[in-house]
C-alpha cells in the first residue's frame, strides 16, 4: 500500500510546486490538486502527464489511480477567491 504523503513527496520533488494535496485511504486510489506554475500554457492533458512524470513507474502499479486538478498560480488564486 502506497501512502499520500510519499505521493506528495514525490511530486514536490520532480517539480516547482505553489501547493500540493493529496488524499486516498485505501493505499492504491488518490485524488491531489496540484499548483505550479509550469502549467502555464500547457493544455490540462499534459499538465497532467507533467505531474505523472514525476511518479513515474509507480504510475498503474503501487498507484493504481491519481484523479488531478491542476491549476497554475494565477488560475489556483482565483478558485480560492471564490471559496
């Protein structure tokens, strides 16, 4: 079983994050919001293979599923007005 801290860890790592959050409690299904500005001008597809990049292998093995919302800074502060 993988955990959501480990996954947050590595995302944090492999790339320049605002803010990352990651939950899942059965060790194989997680959902995250992830915040960086290297989403700037990328389509949300490839936003998210940016984020899988930095899991890697773990990826449809340890981590059988990771549903994303990805946001750049400018997108992340505008959602957070509106909360």
């Amino acid at each position: 079983m993988f955990q959501a801290t480990e996954i947050k860890r590595l995302i944090e790592e492999g790339m320049p994050c605002e803010f990352v959050a990651i939950e899942g409690d059965d060790g194989v299904h997680f959902s995250g919001i992830v915040v960086s500005p290297e989403f700037e001008g990328k389509i949300r597809v490839r936003q998210h293979q940016a984020v899988y990049g930095t899991l890697g292998k773990l990826m449809g093995n340890e981590i059988h599923a990771l549903q994303l919302q990805t946001y750049t800074p400018q997108q992340w502060a505008e959602v957070q007005k509106s909360l």
